[in-house]
C-alpha cells in the first residue's frame, strides 16, 4: 500500500501546540488507514514512541491506536526534515496554516493541551502581572533604574552568591544600603560621620 500522504487538518485553536497538533493527527490518519506516516515533528513521534511513560490522554489514545493497527499490519512512522520539498509535508504544513487562521466553532479546547503548554502560560500571566506591579508601584526609584522588570537570567546569578554578596548586590541596586544618599534619608550621614571622626582623633600620632 502507498505511503498516505496528503493530511487534513481540522481548524486549530490559538493555544493548542504544534506537539499535540501532530498527535492529534496520527489518530485521525489510523482510522483512516495509513500505515506509513510522515510527520516533520520529533516532538510528537518522541511522545509517541520514544517515552516509557505516558502523561497525556491524546497521546495514550494514539499509542493504543498504533499498537492495535501494528498488531494486524506492518506500521512505519518515519521523520521528514520540514520546509524541505517533500509534497505531502509541504501540503500538511498548507492545511494547517489555513486552518490556524480559521475561527474554531465549538468551545475551547478541543483537545488536550500539553503540561508544557499550561506551565508557559501560566508563567508568561505571572511575567505580565509583576511588570504591571512594578510599573505601577510608586517610589523605588534607584531600584527602578537599575532593574526594568523580572529577570530569570538575574535571579539565578543572584542566588548563585553567598548573603553577604546578595546584602550588598541589593543594597547597590535598591540604594538602601551605607550610602550618603539613603544615611540622608534616614537621617544617620551626620551621626556616623561624627562617629568616624571620633575614631580618627583617638589614632595615635
């Protein structure tokens, strides 16, 4: 039998990912009958035959699918470099681009959502909502100049010191720490500046 080549892709909500796309797919291409199917994404032919342990319901769907039709048939799932000529991936990746832009009728979603998925949306909201708190917070203008938003980059280069650099690397960018500016404010510069010079006139010589 002749490789299927020529996929139909249902409309396509905005936060289903390409991953659960292609799984989605492979379900609907076995009760169709293929037994040979080329897809340019790793991702789901390693959720599918590459893990010992299956989180998600549409990918435990689809391994059932397979080994129910690998048990009668021979199966090939094969990998095909994407945007690289082949006609019936280059069709697929058609289809799919013209049913992402079609409105979906019926709720939201229709299929599973990938763990990944949810865990990036979650923390692009949490991303959104502490810059959002710290462009409306009032004040903190030191802080502000030095630290524009929440930084993955700076968290983790921050935890990597010991306290006492932490103590002073906060200090610095916040500017509450034993400079002039915030001694002023907080109305200490003159105290410890006579306590300095207290300790200078009893050195000896």
């Amino acid at each position: 039998m002749r490789p299927l080549t020529n996929i139909a892709h249902s409309n396509t909500p905005r936060h289903i990912t390409t991953q659960t796309t292609h799984v989605s797919n492979f379900c609907e291409l076995l009760l169709w009958g293929g037994f040979a199917i080329y897809s340019d994404s790793q991702a789901a032919l390693k959720a599918i035959i590459g893990s010992m342990q299956v989180c998600s319901r549409l990918v435990w769907d689809c391994v059932k699918a397979l080994q129910e039709l690998g048990s009668w048939n021979k199966l090939t799932l094969a990998w095909v470099p994407g945007h690289k000529g082949y006609k019936g991936n280059e069709e697929a990746d058609r289809l799919a681009r013209e049913g992402a832009e079609r409105a979906l009728i019926g709720p939201e979603p229709f299929c599973g959502i990938a763990k990944t998925h949810v865990r990036a949306s979650i923390d692009e909201w949490m991303d959104g909502k502490s810059r959002e708190w710290w462009r409306k917070l009032p004040q903190q203008r030191q802080a502000k100049m030095f630290i524009k938003e929440r930084s993955a980059r700076l968290t983790d280069d921050l935890l990597g010191q010991n306290r006492k650099a932490i103590r002073i690397i906060v200090g610095l960018l916040t500017g509450h720490c034993r400079l002039n500016k915030h001694m002023s404010l907080m109305e200490l510069a003159e105290k410890l500046r006579s306590t300095f010079c207290a300790n200078v006139k009893a050195w000896p010589g």
